[in-house]
C-alpha cells in the first residue's frame, strides 16, 4: 500500500477550515441483549451468550430490554437532548455475515433523543460547546475474525470465522452536527469529547466504557474547505480508532493526509477509512455509493416507544451532574491544584482516579499512580493508560505502599506484575515475592555484616557523622535486594553503631 | 374409509374421553390414511415418526387419571412455515431443506402441552408466497375435490391435509387469506384471528405486519377448539396482545344452538359483489344472504371505498417487509450454501445461494420489495401504501360502527386448474381481493362452506370479518351458518367430496 | 410505459443478493413493470394528510425486564451451519483478491 503524502499540520490549517463530526457508539452494560434474553457479556466463548434471536433464527422476534431503554433516555437527557414523545425501531437492510438477519435493528427518522449539546473542556481550560444531532439505539454486530493472510486482516483472508456472542448487544449512537471552528484544536477537541461522553457514561453506570473493548467507539468525519469557502468540503469517515489518543492522533492525520491532496488540486473521495495504530494512518475501505441504499423501514416486529413524562423526570432527577460542574467538585474534594487536576483530565483520567478513590486510595496516590508510572507504562507499550490496571487494582497497590508492604519502587515491579497479566497486587507480591524485609532480625543481620565490612564508616558513626550511614544503607540494601524500608535501615544502622 | 377419521375433532374428544377409542387408534388411523392418499393430495411435506409414541403418552396419561384438555390425543397437521424441534421446518423452500429448529413455535408448544399429536408438516407456497401452493419447491398440493386443482394458498397443505381426511386439524398461517382462501376452495373452515390474538413466534416470517397463525378444521367447533389452545398472549412477540380473550368454542356452541341470528347486522360489501366474481360464487353467496336475512339478520350494504387499493397496498407492503424478513437465509447460520465454481467471497456464496435456494415467486417479491423500499422509492411506493393502510382501517372502522360483522364471498373464484395462472402473477395476485382487507386493517375472519358452485361442482364459502379483538362474533355466527346448512343439507360439504385413494 | 430497466433490476438484484441471471433479469423487467404499474395505484389516495399506518392494532412500549432467560449452546448453534470451525462460523473470504 503506497504511503499517503500529508502536509505540515499548521500548514494545512494555514490553507483549510476543518470541520468535524462525530458518531461515537456506547455499548450498555445492561444484563442482557438489546432485543433478547441472552447475556450481555465479554470474553465468553465463542457463540456462547445466543439465543435464537442472536442468530436471526427462523421464527425468531425480538422484544425491547426495557432497562436499555431507560439508560438511552438517561443518556439522551446527559447529553442536554429532548426526548422524542415516540419513537420508533427501524430496521437498516444490508448483507454482512456479522449481522445475524442481514438488517439492524436501528432508529431511523425518530430517534428516542435528538436535540443536544455537550460541553467539553480542553487542556487550556476553555469550553468548547459540542452540538448533538441525535442519540439512538439500535444493536452490536458480532465479530469477525479473518483467518489466513499474513495480517489477519480482513485483505488476503481465507476465511473468516462468525462469533455472534455481542451480536445484539445494545448500543447507543451518538451523532453530533458539523462541528465549525476548532481549528488548530481539532485533534484535541475530537479527543475531549469522546473522553467527556466517556466520563458521562461512567457516570450514568450505563457503560463499562471501555475503548480497548469496544464498548465505546468512535467514528470520526473530517472534511477540510478551504478559507473563505462557504460550501463544506468532501468528508471521510474514519473508523476503527478505539483509544483516546487515537482519536486524537486520526484527526490530525487526516486532516494532513486531505491538506496534501486538496492543495495538489485533488478531490477527497467520500468514503470509509480504517485506522491504524500501528503505523498512525488511515487507509481507504469501502467507497460511499449506491451499496449504502439501507433501505430503512419501520421495524414491523416492534411497537413504538412513548416513555412517559413521568419516566423522564423521574431519570432527568436521578442524573449525575455535568461533566465540567463535576470536574470543578472533584477537584476541589481531592484537594488538587489546578495543574494536577489538568494533568489527570487531560490524561482521560478522571473516571479512574475517582473509581481509585472510591475503591480505597488516597486522592494523591491515584493521581500519582495513574498520571505516573501507569502513564508511562501505556505509553511506552502505545496504548490507553485505563486498559492497562483496573482502579480496584491500583487502589490495592496503593494501599500496600501505606501499609507499608511495598516501597515506591517495589510497588512499581508489581504493578507490572499486574500489568504482564500476573493477577491481583497482593498475587503478585506473592509469586514474586516482593514484599518489603519488615523482619529486623534479618536487617540488624545485613547491617552487622555491613559495619562489621566498612570499620571507618562504623567510626564515623559513633563520631556523630551520621550522615556517613548513607554508605552501610546502600550495602544493606543490596544486600536485601531492594526489598527493605530504607529510613528503617537508617533507624537500625544508627541504633546498632550506638551500640557497644 | 374409516369412519373415525371422518369425525370432528369434538367428537373424537368425546370418544377419547369416554375411552372408547384410544389416541393411538385414532393418531394410526390417520397416519394410515395418510398412507393412502397423500401420494395424491401432496398435502405433506414430512410425516411424523414419533405421532404414535406421543399418542401412547397421551393415553397412558389418561388412564392414570390425569385431566386432559378437551384436544388431547387428536392429530393436528402443522404447516410448515411454523418451526418444530422433532421435524424438519422448510417453509416450502429448498433454502431450508432439512432445516431442523432448536425452538418450536409457541403455536406448536401450546398445542404440544394441550395435548395435541403433531402428525406432520402440511406443504405450502414457499415462504408462504402464493394463493395455489404450485410455488412450493416440493411439488403442488393437489384438491381432494379434483386432484388437477389448486388447494389454494399458501396454505394449501393444511387444508387439504383436513379435506382430504388426513388429520381432523391444521394450523396454518394468514398473511393475505393464506387459511381464507384455501379453505374456501377446499370445502373447509379457516380463520385468521385477530392481529396479535396468536402469537407469531417461530412462524417463519413472511409480511410481519400482516402474517398471523390460525386454526383449519372442518368445523366451526373444532376451529374454536384449536384457537382456544393456540390464542393468548406470548411475551415472545411483541405484538402479542395481552386481552383476556373469551372461549371460542364456547362461542361457537353458542352459535349453533341459537338457530338464528336474530339482532346481528351484517354489513354486505357492495365492492365485493357482482364484476370479478364467478357465477356459481355469486349465487351460494347470495343463497347464504338470503338465509342469513330469513333467520333474523338484518343485511345492510356497505361500502368499503378504499377496498379496491387494498391489493396494491399489500403487494407494496408485503414485498417490501418479505425482503427483509428473508434476508436471513445468506448460507451462513442455517440453511443451504452453494459456492460458486473456483470458490468466491462470502457475498457471492450468498447470491449464488439465494439465487439456487429461491423459487421465482419469491425472487420476484424480493425484488419488488427491495425496489419499494429503495433510495427515492420509499414514499410513492411503501409509504403510500402504509397510508392505504390507515384508510383501509377507517373503511372498517366507518362500517363497524353500523353493523356487527361484514360479510363477502372468501375468493372470486373457485378452485382453478394447476398451472392456469402459474404464468401470470398479476392474475394469481387478484385471487386474494377479497381476503387482504382483513389482513390490512388486522381484524378476524373465516370463511366458511356455503356449498358448491353448480358450474364446476367445487366448494364456495363466505367470509365473516369482525372488529378487532371480536373474534368470538365469527365463531357464533359461523356455527349459526354452519348449523342451518347442516340442517338443509342432511350432511357436511366434503361428504359430498369424490372418494380418494383406492387406487 | 416502461419505467423498470434491466439496469434497475440487477441493481436490484445485488442489493438482494441474488445471482439472477441474465434471462431471469429480462423477464423480471417485463414483470415487474405490469405490477408496479398496478400497484402504483396506492399514490393516487395517500395524500399528505393521511397517516401511515405500521402496525394493524396499535400498541406501544412492549418491553421485557432485563433478566438473562435460556440460551443456546454452541452444538445447537452451529447444528445447521454449513460450515464452522472452532465454535464458530465459517464463511469464505470477505473480500476478493482484487480488493
């Protein structure tokens, strides 16, 4: 595949007006599917949370999980949308062996929500209100996975193997309107708002909202015109970018890649394109044509939803606060100065120092963990921090160092412990056997031998040069492989040179 | 012949119940004649291995005491739209050859738990698409009444299934008078419930909107029989009504006591009288007129303008909701696969496999259905027609308000010959003018014998269509009808049916 | 009038999916005219002001509770695959070598 040519980022803005849109698809963490009785779940075997409905099997109908309904409602109402009096099921017709009926279950022209707007803050602080067309439901195709090929990618396959475990699985789209005037922003901006649809997911419990798993994702649409063009540019639809930083990282790159075709006089064609992480371009897939006639039609199995005004009060009540007033709380309850607060929003990790905080850790030791090391780690592996540890871990890890089973730095062997998939904290203190020497019989042994080794610096000691206890220290810890409380070793060597 | 075969599923309840016949007696009777004639009739598509073993049970159940409802031990013929776990479900089409269903229908289950002996799978139209059965890929039904006849459509299996003597009782389904219409042309009682009144679950969908499972029998009786197991609300489909309805064959008792139907009005359509209609409909038409005024009914003509866009409107909606439904069958869950010479992507397997698994009825509506449905063609096309639809419903909501049940002849026709209109789709689609209505607006009916046309000596019924939810008004006046016909005649219609078999 | 082309109607058949073949396509041209012809009557009284009707008897907010009921298990699944492998589907490639 010949490398796209791209244009200077600045460059390109100096020339062209991007315009963005977003559709961002959230799987509900309901018990079960969108339209039947299967499990809603993740990582079972294959072909193993189905039902009839699932398979599209003959005879088979399907009947509205309730529950999705209400977090679709509760969504749409976070989002600062109406909510549609009725509206219906349609079904979107078109052949896909990870579509059990060969249509989707969608809404067409009556969405539930329509009519929004979010707010999203960006790293400088300012807030950039983002305008939403619409939010509807509708189901998760299953998987695919292509078997043969060099890749395992869907070009050159021999086959492809059908798990239709998520198909069904309810999904809420969002769509936003063209959003004008982001500008050098727009990379950011496209990654503040899936981050802030994530944080209100999280904070709706509607989503596990996890990207690496699928259960958010982002469609993302740039179109370039250029200065002073009134009429909108030819957009492109990239899909499969399911990190923040992804998000991030796309738009950028799209934007350069139709920079570099519109200023040789080229035309950007309308049509699919797929993210790589690896190499950080997109590549064309299918071209928008006559093939995308879905053929929509009222889904004649399902009846119209009318949720009452009732209903709708009852879930605006129950809503958590907006993502910016719940930001200006947080930060104040855990006590952060404003650049902390910003290092952990801009890392997309509010949801998880909160969920560390609510599962037992300081509010300074989430930050540090999730901001530092675990940061680092993600990024130098070239992934979303939130995939690497779950907050119940971190708040374990945390506690450990408090309780003082750990240092700082042998709480970082764990953590990759945890991260090499070695299991739980306390696991993995066991199996590598990291916890800190707290038994002073076997320090007062290392700095009998250690003193015993260095008489100068004994000396010194008992002349009143404490300072000079550096030096055994770093032998003890040798010694003791690192796993020993460094100020405990100064209390012992000072104690034991006292001696007589 | 054997005489219990020729009983009403009542009656042999009565003898099941009394023991003087056991299940097993009556399940090897029709299995036998079966046997007999339906290397003639075509009626099924698979007979059961286990009917006899289900018998036993039923009557080892009775003779320990257990109750029993009032069907228990009676066979019933299922047609084959409708998805059972011990027999094969192919809805008439070679794309689901062999297909076995890890479900059965809740029609099916319900008649299991009644106690009902499922005795085989009665042919049909493929994907229920046709009004004579030829479109089956496993060769036509043939009329127990003329054996070069159509039984009608789609549910041509079931009804001569019962004609022919083969089971005292069908289920069928009705998405355009696909139970009306066959039993008119078969001598036999058919009705299509109320939309939602049966619930659709593991009917193989043709027009969901439309489509809605009913009983077959020879009898008004036995059809209040069979809806009372089979009706009700099923949490499995959404358009599953959850009325608490009234018996059926209480109302069907009702009826044939009464001996008049004194203080019913019946609407006539005038749109269904006269031009269209053949002479030998029109006369036992107007014969059953005339008896229904001369016992007390007052007749009072209606007019049901919007009527004459009905059949547009269904061959809009039913292409258009089949395209979907049948986009399923791809070859890759269930069903047949053919892969192109030298192999092909997925996408050709799939066309190359509904090309060869698909008959030419249902290619045609495929494509009808996809072109009103398509970009620029949704509102001339599908969204008018839902449009037709409301007006439809207006008609019979304008005519209920004056009468309690409408009436018409059940087809314009009686049966034709196989073949006769196998090249003219158009002509084929006419035949279901009068049933559609009904299937439009969702309100019940049935069509019962009225006689024979003295031209060809073939059955002719009339058809009763009441308002939703009003399923009960056909059974009282069906029985009623059906009652003072008995009386005048001496005997039931298909007596006078030629004798099969023996051969 | 002829408004339906063969065009139109391989057009259609590919939406469909269906390999019809080159006589199949003449003869649902000719087909399909005559009946869309016929059927294109409905326009002539579904004026702006009448309602569409989707559903005979009119219901709303049919829900299930959100508790996990039976399921099938892989064997029953895959039992009338034509084909499958490792507890799944298997279907040839998706895409052809010239893509």
């Amino acid at each position: 595949m010949a490398r796209d040519r791209v244009m200077d980022f600045d460059k390109a803005l100096e020339l062209f007006e991007p315009v963005l849109g977003f559709e961002v698809h959230v799987e509900l963490n309901t018990k079960t599917k969108m339209f039947s009785a299967a499990p809603n779940g993740f990582g079972d075997a294959p072909n193993t949370n189905i039902s009839p409905v699932c398979l599209g099997l003959p005879g088979s109908l399907p009947v509205v999980n309730e529950q999705a309904v209400r977090y679709s409602i509760s969504l749409g109402l976070a989002l600062g949308c109406s909510i549609a009096p009725t509206s219906r099921f349609a079904r979107k017709n078109y052949f896909y062996p990870d579509l059990a009926k060969n249509y989707q279950i969608s809404q067409f022209d009556e969405p539930i929500a329509f009519e929004g707007q979010v707010d999203v803050e960006l790293a400088d602080g300012s807030v950039r209100t983002i305008p939403i067309e619409r939010a509807h439901m509708e189901e998760d195709a299953g998987k695919l996975t292509h078997v043969g090929g060099a890749t395992g990618r869907i070009q050159g396959a021999e086959y492809s193997l059908v798990d239709y475990n998520r198909a069904g699985v309810p999904l809420v789209e969002i769509v936003t309107k063209p959003i004008f005037g982001a500008e050098h922003d727009a990379p950011e901006l496209a990654k503040a708002y899936v981050s802030t649809i994530r944080d209100i997911v999280i904070a709706l419990g509607i989503s596990d909202a996890r990207m690496e798993r699928g259960n958010l994702r982002c469609d993302a649409n740039v179109s370039l015109r250029p200065r002073g063009q009134e009429k909108l540019g030819t957009r492109t639809e990239t899909k499969n970018v399911n990190s923040l930083r992804s998000v991030e990282r796309a738009v950028r790159y799209e934007i350069q890649r139709q920079a570099a075709i519109l200023a040789d006089g080229g035309t950007i064609t309308q049509e699919t394109r797929h993210w790589h992480e690896d190499t950080g371009t997109t590549s064309a897939g299918r071209p928008k044509s006559d093939a995308d006639d879905y053929r929509y039609f009222p889904e004649p199995d399902l009846l119209p939803v009318v949720p009452s005004p009732e209903l709708i009060e009852e879930l605006r009540a129950a809503l958590p606060e907006a993502p910016a007033i719940r930001r200006r709380r947080l930060k104040e309850t855990w006590g952060f100065t404003d650049l902390e607060f910003q290092d952990v929003a801009n890392g997309g990790l509010v949801a998880e120092v909160e969920l560390t905080i609510a599962a037992g850790a300081s509010p300074q030791a989430a930050r540090k963990w999730w901001t530092g090391e675990i940061s680092r780690l993600a990024n130098v592996q070239g992934v979303e921090a939130t995939s690497l540890v779950s907050p119940e871990n971190v708040a374990a890890l945390a506690r450990l160092v408090e309780d003082g089973t750990l240092t700082d730095k042998l709480a970082r062997q764990v953590l990759e412990g945890v991260v090499a998939g070695e299991g739980a904290p306390e696991e993995v203190v066991e199996k590598r056997g990291l916890a800190v020497v707290s038994d002073d019989g076997a320090l007062i042994a290392a700095i009998d031998e250690a003193l015993a080794a260095q008489p100068d610096v004994l000396a010194k000691i008992q002349d009143g040069k404490v300072q000079a206890a550096g030096a055994v220290i770093g032998a003890v810890m040798k010694a003791m492989r690192g796993q020993a409380d460094a100020a405990r070793v100064r209390e012992l060597i000072l104690e034991r040179a006292a001696q007589p | 012949m054997s005489e219990l075969i020729r009983k009403s599923a009542s009656e042999l309840s009565e003898l099941l119940a009394s023991g003087e016949v056991s299940a097993v007696e009556v399940t090897r009777e029709h299995l036998d004649r079966i046997a007999a004639v339906d290397g003639d009739v075509n009626a099924f598509l698979h007979v059961s291995s286990d009917a006899l073993d289900v018998a036993s049970s039923i009557d080892e159940r009775r003779s320990k005491g257990e109750a029993l409802g009032p069907l228990a031990g009676i066979p019933l013929a299922v047609k084959d739209v409708l998805v059972t776990t011990d027999m094969p479900s192919t809805s008439g089409s070679r794309i689901l050859e062999g297909y076995m269903s890890p479900f059965d229908a809740t029609v099916v289950a319900k008649s299991r738990a009644a106690g009902l002996v499922p005795i085989g799978k009665t042919n049909m139209d493929e994907f229920a698409m046709g009004s004579s059965t030829e479109h089956s890929a496993y060769g036509p039904t043939h009329n127990p009444w003329d054996l070069d006849r159509i039984p009608g459509g789609s549910g041509g299996g079931s009804a001569a299934a019962v004609a022919a003597f083969e089971a005292p009782l069908a289920l069928g389904s009705d998405t355009g008078g696909s139970i009306r219409q066959p039993a008119h042309v078969t001598g036999t009682v058919g009705v299509k419930p109320t939309y939602g009144g049966v619930s659709r679950y593991g009917a193989i969908a043709l027009a969901s909107s439309l489509d809605q499972v009913g009983p077959v029998t020879r009898t008004v009786l036995d059809a209040g029989l069979l809806h009372d197991v089979i009706g009700g609300h099923d949490p499995l489909d959404s358009t599953s009504l959850r009325d608490e309805w009234p018996s059926m064959a209480a109302a069907a008792r009702d009826g044939a006591s009464a001996g008049s139907f004194a203080g019913l009005r019946v609407g006539v359509v005038s749109q269904f009288t006269g031009e269209g209609f053949q002479a030998g409909v029109r006369r036992r038409y107007e014969e059953a007129l005339s008896l229904l005024e001369s016992n007390g009914a007052e007749l009072v003509e209606v007019s049901a303008p919007h009527f004459e866009y009905a059949i547009a409107a269904y061959y809009l909606i039913l292409p258009a909701e089949a395209s979907s439904n049948l986009a399923k069958f791809d070859s890759v869950r269930f069903g047949m696969r053919v892969t192109p010479p030298g192999g092909g992507t997925v996408e050709q397997v799939m066309s190359a496999t509904r090309e060869a698994g698909f008959g030419p009825e249902v290619k045609r509506r495929i494509i009808l259905g996809t072109y009103a449905l398509s970009a620029g063609y949704y509102d001339a096309y599908y969204g008018s027609a839902q449009k037709v639809r409301t007006l439809i419903q207006r008609d019979f909501e304008n005519a209920f308000e004056s009468v309690d049940l409408l009436v018409s002849p059940s087809a314009p026709t009686t049966a034709f010959k196989l073949g006769e209109k196998l090249d003219d789709p158009l002509a084929m689609y006419l035949n279901d003018i009068t049933t559609i209505p009904a299937n439009l607006a969702g309100v019940p009916a049935m069509s019962v014998p009225i006689g024979l046309a003295p031209e060809d000596g073939l059955p002719v019924g009339i058809q009763f269509m009441a308002p939703v939810r009003e399923d009960a008004r056909l059974y009282r006046a069906g029985a009623t009808l059906e009652a003072l016909l008995l009386e005048r005649w001496g005997h039931g219609l298909l007596a006078e049916a030629p004798e099969l078999g023996g051969k | 009038m002829s408004e339906i082309s063969e065009q139109q109607v391989a057009h259609l058949a590919n939406l469909a999916r269906i390999a019809l073949t080159p006589e199949e396509i003449s003869s649902l041209t000719s087909e399909l005219d005559t009946i869309v012809d016929s059927i294109a009557k409905v326009q002539e009284v579904a004026t702006p002001d009448v309602p569409a009707t989707s559903h005979p008897v009119p219901l709303q907010n049919v829900f299930r509770d959100d508790v996990v009921g039976q399921t099938l298990t892989t064997e029953q699944a895959l039992a009338n695959a034509p084909e499958s492998a490792d507890g799944r589907f298997k279907v040839s490639a998706i895409l052809g070598e010239e893509q």
